[in-house]
C-alpha cells in the first residue's frame, strides 16, 4: 500500500480578546510540498489585512491509499 497526496489547506487561528473568542479562517489549495516558513509569511501577510493577533497554522493533508 502506497499513500498517494490529494490536497492540502491551512487553517489560520486569531485572539479576539474583546469578544473572548478564537477567529478560524480556513485557505484551500495548498500546494504538494509547503515549507514551515511560506505559512509563516502566508500567516504575517493574512495578519497585516486584519485587526486580530495570530496565534497559530494548521497544516492539513488528504492522501489516499492505493
């Protein structure tokens, strides 16, 4: 059995301290072979456009097994 990647999304976390709630904001179409420090800048960039701190990335793969 192989596994076999089919796709990959970032789900980006950030603090909204005044409301005591986390904000989820979910990106699709992350390529095959992603580094740590692109989501890192990816995470910088998304967080310059809004007024929340963020907190952390999550990184999710699908792979099938063939």
């Amino acid at each position: 059995m192989n596994k076999e990647w089919q796709e990959a999304s970032v789900e980006l976390y950030f603090n909204d301290f005044e409301n005591d709630k986390e904000v989820k904001q979910n990106f699709g179409n992350l390529k095959k072979d992603v580094s740590a420090d692109s989501i890192s800048a990816f995470q910088e960039a998304v967080a310059g456009l809004i007024v929340f701190p963020a907190t952390y990335a999550v990184v999710t793969e699908k792979h099938r097994i063939v």
